[in-house]
C-alpha cells in the first residue's frame, strides 16, 4: 500500500491546512499557489468545524480560506471549489461555515458600501460551492440566519421608536436602525440570488 500522510497522520490536519492557508494569503505567484491548494484537498477531509468555532483553530482557518478566495477565487476557481466543496463534503461543516459568513457580514455590514459589495461576492461564491455539494440544507439554513437577523433588525426598531422621545438619542437610534435595514435588505437580495442559482446547480 501506499504510504498516504493525511490518512496516517489525520491529527496533523488542522495545523496543517490552517498553516498553509495562511501562507496562501502571504503568496503572490499564482504557479506556487496551484501545488499547494490542490495538495491540501486530501487533508481537508480530516476536518470537522466545530459548532462553537469563534476563538478557534477553525475561524482562523475559515478567515484564511475566505481572503484566499476573495484574492485568488478568478485566478485559480477550481483549485478554490475544491477546498470548499471537500469541506462541505463532511455535511457537519456547513452550517458553521454558513454561521462564519453570517457573523462577517454582520460585521461588514456597518462598512463602507463597497466592502459589503465585495463581501456579498466572496460570500455568494462560497455558498454556491456549498449548494453544489448539500442544496437544500445549504437554502435552508441560509433562509433561517437570515429571518433571525430580521427579527432582531425589527426588534432593534421597536426599541428606537419607542426611545423616540428621548431627542438626540432617538436620532442615533434612527440611524442605527436604518443602518441594520440596509443591511437585511443586502442579505435578503443576496439570499434571493443565492436561492435561485442553486436551484440551478440541483
């Protein structure tokens, strides 16, 4: 038999692909990435993402692949597709991998317009990736992030009109709540997009 590391040494997964995405984001030559993305798919299937991934080995891991995507996901897509699609093959990964998106864009979201154009693009090209792999759980949770941020969007509101006697502060509440309104507004068209092109993958 062939000696074959990532299934003899699977405990070496996680350092191993969080270190090398993060060398990825280091790397400007397209000629060197391609080896070394396409090397790491076999140690991926090793990987489980935990449900409570924040502060863990997995966000920082899951950050790395993001930006590896946002820089590099024209130049070199199916090596990119690839990682996702071995990631999400292990059906344990996609709801924090969703979750890891939701929580970005809800960070991006207060950012300049740009930046949330950009995240929505990188977010929608991982997604889709998902999609291919499990559609319908991919949707499904996507719809359900979504309509908790819209509750808490209205909630937020409710609390800003009912402040709204108190002036000055009732006016930062406005802006606040208009900001988080854009915002849903942004994820629901791009929960629209995502829901009708993976509809087209199935």
């Amino acid at each position: 038999l062939l000696f074959c590391p990532c299934r003899d040494h699977p405990e070496l997964s996680e350092a191993l692909c969080e270190e090398m995405m993060t060398r990825q984001l280091e790397l400007a030559d397209k000629v060197s990435q391609h080896p070394v993305l396409t090397c790491l798919s076999p140690w991926m299937e090793n990987l489980t993402i935990a449900a409570h991934w924040k502060g863990t080995w997995c966000e920082r891991l899951l950050k790395s692949m993001y930006y590896v995507t946002l820089r590099h996901g024209d130049e070199l897509p199916l090596e990119i597709e690839r990682l996702w699609s071995t990631l999400a093959a292990n059906r344990r990964n996609i709801i924090p991998v969703l979750d890891f998106l939701a929580s970005l864009g809800t960070h991006t979201a207060y950012q300049e317009l740009a930046s949330m154009l950009e995240y929505l693009g990188v977010s929608k090209r991982i997604c889709l990736y998902l999609a291919r792999i499990s559609p319908q759980q991919t949707i499904d949770h996507l719809v359900y992030e979504i309509s908790l941020q819209l509750h808490e969007d209205e909630g937020a509101a409710g609390s800003s009109g009912g402040a709204g006697m108190g002036g000055g502060a009732a006016a930062g509440g406005g802006l606040a709540a208009g900001q988080a309104g854009q915002a849903a507004a942004a994820a629901l068209q791009f929960a629209d997009v995502l829901a009708y092109e993976a509809a087209g993958e199935m």
